[in-house]
C-alpha cells in the first residue's frame, strides 16, 4: 500500500485528541488474557479519525466487512484489486494488530463471471487456484487466520449445499481442494471453516461437524472453525454450546466467534441496552472459559457502521460503540469479563 495512505491514517488518529475511552482499552485486557479481541472494520470508514482512532485503541485484531471477499479484491478475471485490503494490513501492521482473512470461498460471493454455460471442472478448479495463491500469497505471513470456506452448509437441508457455483462445477470436493491450495499458498497460516446458525447443538452444527471431521480424516489442511454469532438480544449460550464447542476441540480445532452482533429491535431502550451487556458478558465468558477458543470479533464496532439495519430492517443497535463512538454497557461487560471473567 499506499504508505501514504497509513501515515494519513496515523495523522488522523493523532489528530483526534480526545481520547474516546480513557480507561484500559479492551486490548490491554484481552492481551493479558492471551485473546483476541477484534472487528470487522468498514475501509472507507477508515477515513473518519474518530472511526481509526477507536479501532486502534480498542481491539488487537480486525478483519475486513467486505474488502478481502472474491468480487472486491478479484472484480473480474485478469483484475485484482488489493487497494483496500492492503490499507488494512499496513494499518494493522502499523498498530500492532493481528489480520483475520474473510472470506476466500463463499458462495454468496463467488465470481459471476465464472458461472457461465461452457465453463468446465478444470477452469473452475484453476480459477480457484490462482485465486487463492494469489491473495493468500499475498498476506502470506500476514494473516493470523483465514476463513477459507464461509457458509458451505445449506440451511434447508442441513448438508452442503448443491446449488452453489462451486459445488456445481467442481463437486464436493471443491472445499478440501479450497483448504489445500490455502495451505500450498501460506503452509503457516490458521486455516478456518467459518459458518452461521452453527453454535448449539443441533443438524446444523452436526454438518459443520461432519465436514471438519471428513476433512481431517481425508488429511486436508483445517485448523479451526468460526461461529459467527449474528444473535438477537438477550442470547444466552447453554450447555449444549459447551458440547459443541468440546466436540470441536476433541477434533484438535480452534474456536473463534468471529462475527458477533447483538441486535436490538429498534428502538433501543436502556434496559434493552443493560439486556445486550449480559449477553455480550456471557460470550466473553464463554470464550475466556473455553480453552479452544481464541478470541472474539464483532461485526464491526459502532453502530453508525453496521450491517444489520440494511439486512434485518427493525433491528440494530447491535455493536459495543454507538453512533457516535460512545461506549455502551455493552463495552463496559466486555470489559469487565476480561478484567474479572
Ligand atoms: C456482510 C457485510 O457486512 C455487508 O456489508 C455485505 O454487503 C454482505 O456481507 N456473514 C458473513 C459476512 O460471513 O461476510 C457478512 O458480511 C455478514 C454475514
């Protein structure tokens, strides 16, 4: 990148004086708790000093919503775009900041340009291919984890799912074949299946669990599997996401919530914001409790930057900042779980 584009970034950051939270950022605590700690963070909000400024304080890995997904960084067949992704890097490098790669496989967001008639198995796989090295080839190093495949299973029918365009030009095995050019890109990289709806017990996370297990039986590169987490106000884990997650760690694989949102029907009381606190502890503690689990992201931080009122209308309010960057009781359990958890 675009050193020019970090020190503006940096610039800004110090130009934003106020510091938004004086007490011990929630990095500080999760460091000491051996944890990440981080979020999805928005690119173009990077551009906002108040924005950069939070997330640098606060959180000591991030992840990008949009930037590292196939149809921005690889927009068509000969065009890759890493403009973004390496503003991000640089500036987490610059920080101090560990990087979560998302997503390189994920059918929502496979390229439309490959989907068409006449395309055959082997263009496909080679399409794939160059995809992967180039971009984890890129980062190599770089990347403290990969969700390589995100959101394989079909939540009709509980198994992966057979219309993606991955699925229908290459057949089953385009996810193992995805781990391993990942692997063959960067061998050091953590290498994740990442999936939503996949946390308790139940058939869907027995299909997450059936497909780690048939990947490691078949010697393919899988290293952790992500639950995104994308809940309703008032969530509580139970026991059965303790077995879950001791079924996961028996199988030898790491845990990370890497997308956790807590939202709020709109529009948000106090004591809807004290409920969010709890549910946002409960998940921190949970994760300090399991020993597979290495950490916690949320999807995105502040409420003025994130996806759920676009994608769940009614809803929303769901990060630990507010719109304007004023921490919720949200962050204060947050905080308080790392500190006393
Ligand atoms: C979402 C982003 O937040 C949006 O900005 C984008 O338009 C669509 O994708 N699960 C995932 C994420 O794995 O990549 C999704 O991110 C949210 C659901």
């Amino acid at each position: 990148m675009a050193r020019s584009g970090v020190i503006a970034t940096l610039v800004a950051i110090l130009a934003f004086s106020i510091a938004p939270c004086s007490a011990q950022p929630l990095r500080a605590l999760a460091d000491a708790r051996d944890l990440y700690i981080g979020a999805a963070v928005s690119i173009p909000a990077l551009d906002s000093p108040e924005y950069a400024a939070l997330l640098v304080q606060q959180y000591n890995v991030v992840v990008a919503e949009n930037a590292f997904k196939w149809n921005n960084i690889h927009p068509a067949p000969d065009t890759y775009n890493f403009a973004e992704a390496d503003r991000l890097v640089a500036l987490a490098r610059s920080a101090g900041m560990a990087v979560r790669g998302h997503t390189l496989i994920w059918d929502q967001d496979a390229p439309a340009w490959l989907d068409l008639p006449g395309v055959t198995q082997q263009q496909a796989i080679t399409a794939m291919r160059s995809h992967i090295y180039r971009v984890v080839g890129r980062y190599r190093g770089q990347i403290a984890a990969w969700d390589v495949v995100n959101e394989a299973i079909d939540d009709a029918t509980m198994a992966p799912r057979t219309n993606s365009v991955w699925y229908r030009l290459i057949g089953p095995d385009y996810i193992a074949m995805a781990f391993r050019f990942a692997h063959e890109a960067d061998p050091e990289a953590v290498l994740y299946y990442n999936d939503t709806r996949t946390e308790d017990l139940g058939p869907k996370s027995d299909a997450v669990f059936e497909l780690v297990s048939g990947l490691l039986a078949e010697g393919v590169p899988v290293h952790g599997v992500g639950w995104q987490m994308h809940v309703e106000n008032g969530f509580r884990t139970t026991v059965d996401h303790r077995a879950n997650a001791a079924r996961l760690a028996a199988l030898g694989l790491e845990l990370t919530i890497t997308e956790l949102d807590v939202r709020i029907l709109l529009p948000a009381s106090e004591a809807a914001l004290e409920v969010q606190a709890e549910t946002y502890a409960n998940v921190m503690e949970f994760c300090l409790d399991e020993a597979s689990c290495r950490g916690v992201l949320t999807w995105g931080f502040t409420d003025r930057f994130s996806w759920i009122p676009t994608f769940i209308p009614g809803w929303g309010a769901g990060l630990p900042f507010d719109e304007n960057y004023r921490p919720k009781p949200a962050y204060e359990a947050l905080r308080d779980r790392l500190l006393n958890g």
